[in-house]
C-alpha cells in the first residue's frame, strides 16, 4: 500500500528552478535549433519561395542532391573504446595555413537575395570561427568589403571564367590585390544545369513584385522590409538580368575553357589554385601532374548534371590516388559534422559547406550562421570523441564503412559492343555476319551426318556427372 503525503516546501524548492524566458525572438528560434534541418525549417518558414528554392533547389530531377545526402547516411562508424578523450584537436593545416575545423564557407551566388546581411554575415561569421571564407564570381558583395569584414582570416575567390576573360581575370586581379590567398576555379559549368525550380517560380535577378511574389511575401514582412530599405542588391558581374540565373549563365560563361586554360589561369595567380568540381579519377589524375594544390570533388551541390558521381564515394579512391600529390577536398550533401568526420576519414583534407551556411543566413543573419558553425563544430567534437580519436590525424578509413545502396551493374558483352566507335561497326557487322555463316554451316553439316549415321537402339548408360567447380566469392559489401 502506497502511503502518500502533502508536499513540503523544502521538497518542492529544488524542483522550482524555472528558465529565464529569452524574450528575443530570433535568439529563441536558434537555440532551438539543434541541427542543420532545423534550421533549414526556420529558413523555409521566414523567406520568399523563389529566393529559398534557389538556395534548396538542384537540377531537373534533383537526384544528384538526394543521392549524395544519402551517402552520408548510408555509413557505419567503427568506434574505439576506453581512450582519453578529454581534449579534442580540431584543426589542422589546409594549403599551408592553419585552420579551427576542416571546413570552410562554400561560395554562393546572390547571397544577399538569400538574406540581407549575405556575405558580409558569412566572412564575419567564418573569421570568428577560424574558418576560411569563399567569395563567388556571382556575389553580391565586393572582394574589398569581404577583406574588411575579415582583414586577418582566409579568404578564398571563386572564379567563373567568363566568355570575356579580360573581366575574369579582372576580378582575380582585383582578389590577389586585396589579399586573398586562395583562387578555386570551378570547372564543372560549361552551360548551365536545368533548374527547373527557378524556371517554375520565374527567379529573376533581382527579384520582380508581381501579384504571385507579394501574395508570398504577406507572412515574411521582414525578409520584403529588409530587401526594400538597405543597399540595392550589387553583383560583381551584372547589374539586372530579367531571366533564371540558367540562362543568365549560359549567357557568360565559356564552354571552351581546358586545361589550357586552366594552365594560364594558374599562372597569373600567386597563391593556391584548387580546382572544384571534380567528378572522376583520370582528371584528378591529370590535374596532379600539373601542380594544382588541390581539388574539391564536387557535383556543384547537384545543380548542373543530375545523376552525377556521389562526391563522397569517389573520395577513397581519389584520397589514395592523388592525396599525396595535392589536396583533396570535397563538398554536396553536407548536413553534420558527422559527415565531415566521415569525409576526413576517408581522406578528405577540408570540406565546403554551401546549403548548410545558406540555411543560418537566412534563419538568423551573422547570428544564424554562428549557429551553423557551432552546430557542425560541436558535432564534430562530439563525433570524434565517441570514435576514440584526439585529433584529425588519427582518424583513418578503418573509422568508416560505407554502405552500398547504389552497385553499379556489369556491362554484357552485347553493350559493349553496341558501344564501339561508328567506324568499327561495319567491320564488326562483316564479322559477325561470317561467324553467323559458319555456324549456320556447321549444323547443317552436323544435321546431315546425323540422318546418315547408323541409329544405336541399345540403352545409354547416364554418365557420370563432374562437378562443378566455382570460384569463391568476394565477401559482399554490408548492405542497406
């Protein structure tokens, strides 16, 4: 039998520790963001959907996007036991300079349309945290203001090569004065991809008040507020454009570039060259044996071709090929500092956050990308400590599995030669036709001699059957 009794007050005192109310709304909202997907919802909730989509969007179908999310999720960690993980190091060095975390701010295109406060937030936020900083070609702040915001941290310029060079290189030179230290050169954009959101919203540069986008903006007053009463939107490359960013790309950029090209333009820059958007082994190993310090395996966040190779599973292979050469990078799909953890073990030097970033701008200005970077930092520590590791140098691929989901098929003889090269196929025709010829032949042959042959009517005796020998099995990969 239960006996009860009339609560005392030095029994209820201890239970009455209530938590000051925080009465700033946008504090409130990003303590209660405890991962990248949270604020991701808040970045829904308080912007325009053309403006979001662009950020949130990827090519055509979005395949790309989802497949490389997913390959962050289909990993299996293998964890140490009983090890001192009280301090935990997190940074190391990256092209030569020291950095807090292996990752840094992706560049990205229009940022302020995403958020006011744009890249001038970012390179603030980045400086603080000891990360580096990415300016795209496409920005909406100036090289000279981003070296402002971060006079004294790692600043890198991301460059489009443009059909006119003089304006391309223009922009390098305006980066290399101001003290940049690092140039990518992304090369995975000779046209644009279909963006199929920014056609369906009618995304134009910059945005249009038509009747569909102030229906939109009645429940986002401040984002129209903010967009409407501080410094008119101003891109390094263009002043208005009343098409999709897709055309407005295909419009400037040069789908002649090579590695030619890429040769000259590391030529005129005095820094570090990475080049971003690798997408396959041979040109990692091509662009080893130039001297390039470094790459980023990337699809450009799935937005050009979809259903492109997962970044993260082309890591491995190319970390083992080419990461004694140069540095390998890598970005798309990043949403936790588990993936990042994950990316380093597999030989990743540095990883680029683009979405992830764009997400905290757009819940909270500089606020809400310190949210971001505390977020993955503290993942990050997190993650490392539960595998039994101090610092990036002892994590090792023995740390990760990755699962297999996607196995790509064995090709048949039959597509391989369907795939051979236009002037080989009459010969391949003749061939076969002859070989179709002789066979055609020799049953013939073999049907007559049967009908002439004398027919044995005495019982066969079954032989005796041999068995089959097959080669033993590779151990399959664990599967999802």
């Amino acid at each position: 039998m239960v006996q009860r009794r009339i609560p005392r007050y030095r029994d209820l005192a201890p239970l009455m520790n209530f938590k000051t109310p925080e009465l700033n709304a946008k504090r409130r909202r990003l303590d209660g963001a405890l991962t990248i997907w949270d604020l991701q919802k808040i970045a829904q909730r308080r912007t325009p959907r053309a403006a979001f989509d662009y950020t949130e969007g990827a090519a055509e179908a979005e395949i790309s996007l989802k497949r490389a999310r997913q390959a962050f999720e289909d990993i299996q960690f293998t964890p140490s036991i009983l090890r001192d993980v009280s301090t935990v190091s997190t940074g190391w060095d990256v092209l030569g300079a020291p950095v807090s975390f292996p990752f840094g701010i992706a560049p990205t295109g229009f940022t302020r349309m995403m958020q006011t406060e744009g890249e001038v937030a970012g390179a603030g936020a980045a400086a603080a945290a000891g990360i580096p900083f990415s300016l795209s070609t496409m920005g909406t702040t100036s090289i000279e203001d981003v070296k402002a915001v971060n006079p004294n941290g790692r600043n890198w310029f991301q460059l489009y090569m443009w059909k006119d060079r003089d304006r391309s290189m223009a922009l390098v030179d305006r980066a290399a004065k101001a003290g940049f230290d690092t140039l990518l050169v992304t090369v995975d954009v000779p046209v644009a991809g279909a963006r199929l959101r920014d056609k369906r919203n009618g995304f134009s540069i910059p945005p249009q008040l038509t009747a569909g986008t102030v229906l939109n903006a009645l429940p986002r007053p401040e984002w129209w507020i903010n967009f409407l009463t501080t410094e008119p939107l101003a891109f390094a490359s263009l002043d208005r454009w009343s098409g999709t960013v897709g055309e407005l790309l295909d419009t400037m950029f040069d789908p002649t570039v090579t590695f030619e090209d890429l040769a000259w333009i590391k030529a005129q820059w005095p820094g570090k060259v990475v080049v971003k958007g690798v997408q396959n082994l041979d040109d990692a190993r091509k662009l080893a044996t130039m001297g390039i310090d470094g790459i980023t395996l990337s699809n450009h966040g799935g937005r050009q071709l979809d259903r492109a190779p997962i970044p993260f599973h082309l890591l491995p292979d190319v970390a083992r090929e080419v990461g004694s050469d140069m540095e390998v990078h890598l970005d798309t799909g990043i949403m936790s500092g588990a993936d990042i953890v994950a990316s380093i073990a597999l030989g990743a030097r540095f990883t680029m956050i683009g979405r992830a970033y764009l997400y905290g701008l757009m819940a909270g200005g500089r606020e809400g990308v310190d949210r971001t970077i505390s977020i993955l930092s503290e993942q990050i520590i997190r993650t490392m400590r539960l595998l039994g590791v101090t610092s990036l140098e002892e994590l090792t691929p023995a740390h990760v599995v990755q699962l297999e989901r996607l196995v790509p098929r064995a090709v048949s003889p039959s597509a391989v030669a369907a795939a051979e090269p236009a002037a080989a196929r009459p010969r391949a025709r003749k061939a076969a036709a002859k070989v179709a010829a002789d066979v055609t032949a020799t049953v013939i042959e073999t049907t007559t001699a049967k009908a002439a042959a004398p027919q044995n009517t005495a019982p066969k005796t079954p032989a005796a059957k041999t068995p089959t020998t097959r080669a033993p099995r590779t151990a399959p990969a664990a599967k999802v």
